[in-house]
C-alpha cells in the first residue's frame, strides 16, 4: 500500500475516531511503526492534521478563530490541485511572491525541488522550505499571530523593493466586480505583491468565485491568471474582462 492510499485509510480513522495511534496503524498496515511515523508526519507539515505522542488527533474545521493548521487542511485535495496546477507554471530561475493564504502555503510541497527564489510574509511558507532547493526571502513587519504571517506599513514598503516574474497570491473573494478581502491589511499586501509581480496567479477554490466580500481593493485588472477548480460557466465574466482561467478537475 502505497502513502497515498495510507494517508486516505489514516483521514478515514480520524474521522471516524478522532484521532490514530502509531502501532495499530503499523499492524493493521503492515508497516513499520518508523514508516507510520514519517507519513502522520508528513500529513502534519501539510495541515492535515496534530501530531500527538504515539499518534496524531484531528484537525477540527469547526474551530473558531481557525487556526492557521485548521484552515490549511480543510478542503486539501481541491487546494492541492489547485497547487500542482500552479507549480507547472513555475521554472528553475524564478523569483516568486507568495503571501499567506492557506492555499498558496499548499504551493510548498510541490516546488521544494526547484532552483527558485521564493519572497514571502508566510511563517509557515518560510518554515516548509526552509533546507530545500528554494532560497528564501523574508518580509519584515508586524506579526500577525492570528495569520501567522507578517503584515502592516512596513511589510508593504519592504515588497515595493523587490520585483518578481510570478506571485501566487489568495483572495477572500473574486468575482466580474473585482477583487475582495476581509481586512485592509490582507488587501494592502496583497495589491503590493500583484503591483511588483510581471504576473499574478490568483489561487482559490470554487467558494472564492462570485464571493464579494465587504472590502473590494481591486480591479480585476490587477491580476492575470486564476487557478481554481470552478465550474467554467462561473467564470465567464472574469475571463471576458481578460483574465486566463487555469482549470483543475478534483
């Protein structure tokens, strides 16, 4: 049995139990408890769940105010195709940007290996690729604990010194009216990477699409290309004002 039908038969015993012990994951595998190690392990670095002592408990999608960990998990195989989609568009040589939506943190796994620079206010972006192939850039600024990124005046001054071939960047809502978000700090930071970026790659799942949240800081204008899994139909009004759809099939 290969990781990827583990790592399915594991999220099915968190879901039914709540949580999974290394040993009975070993005998009703047949692995090596080494081996049932490094897979919740792995799943952990992904979000998908807490490692405990002995095992590993469920990542709760109900917890308010998420946690960076809960939120990074939920919906994973849809943000995982997103980010597989967009890692394709990503070459040895480039600089990127990457902020600190829950998605694009997803990007990580999928560019470990490539010979780029990645500029970034993600803790948890800096922390997944840190001893990799990628060289690292760090935006200073204010801490957002709640967000695990860095964020405010600073932040947005320190990306303005730097330009990027591609970002990568994630939206509370997009639709034909624009661009959304839930804070100004999120939008202020977000509107710095796109204005530095030769092109920006929005990347969200089918809830993004049509979603127009309170706060609308941008033209549609802004951006050049969306990776989602959306059905085509819901995307014609972005796509007529000249935005590429990148689409993905879960």
């Amino acid at each position: 049995m290969n990781f990827q039908k583990r790592k399915q038969k594991i999220f099915d015993e968190l879901n039914k139990h709540g949580e999974v012990d290394i040993k009975k994951l070993a005998s009703d595998f047949n692995i090596s408890e080494i081996t049932a190690r490094r897979d919740l392990n792995q799943m952990a670095t992904d979000g998908m769940l807490y490692r405990t002592h002995g095992g590993a408990v469920k990542v709760n999608p109900l917890e308010k105010p998420h946690s960076f960990a809960n939120k990074a998990a939920q919906n994973y195989e849809v943000k995982d195709a997103i980010c597989r989609k967009a890692a394709t568009q990503i070459n040895d040589g480039d600089i990127i940007f990457m902020d600190c939506g829950s998605t694009v943190f997803r990007l990580c796994q999928f560019i470990k290996n490539k010979k780029i620079k990645v500029i970034t206010n993600s803790l948890p972006v800096i922390y997944e690729l840190q001893d990799c192939a990628v060289s690292l850039n760090v935006i200073g600024g204010e801490l957002d604990k709640e967000r695990q990124a860095v964020h405010g005046t600073t932040a947005n001054e320190h990306i303005l010194k730097y330009r990027a071939n591609k970002a990568f960047l994630g939206v509370d809502g997009i639709s034909e009216n624009g661009l959304f978000a839930n804070s100004e700090n999120e939008a202020a930071i977000t509107t710095a990477y796109a204005s530095n970026s030769a092109y920006t790659y929005i990347l969200c799942d089918a809830g993004k699409i049509g979603k127009e949240t309170y706060l609308k800081f941008a033209g549609l204008d802004l951006i050049n290309a969306v990776i989602t899994n959306a059905d085509v139909n819901e995307l014609k009004g972005i796509e007529e004002q000249g935005v590429a759809i990148l689409s993905v099939k879960v």
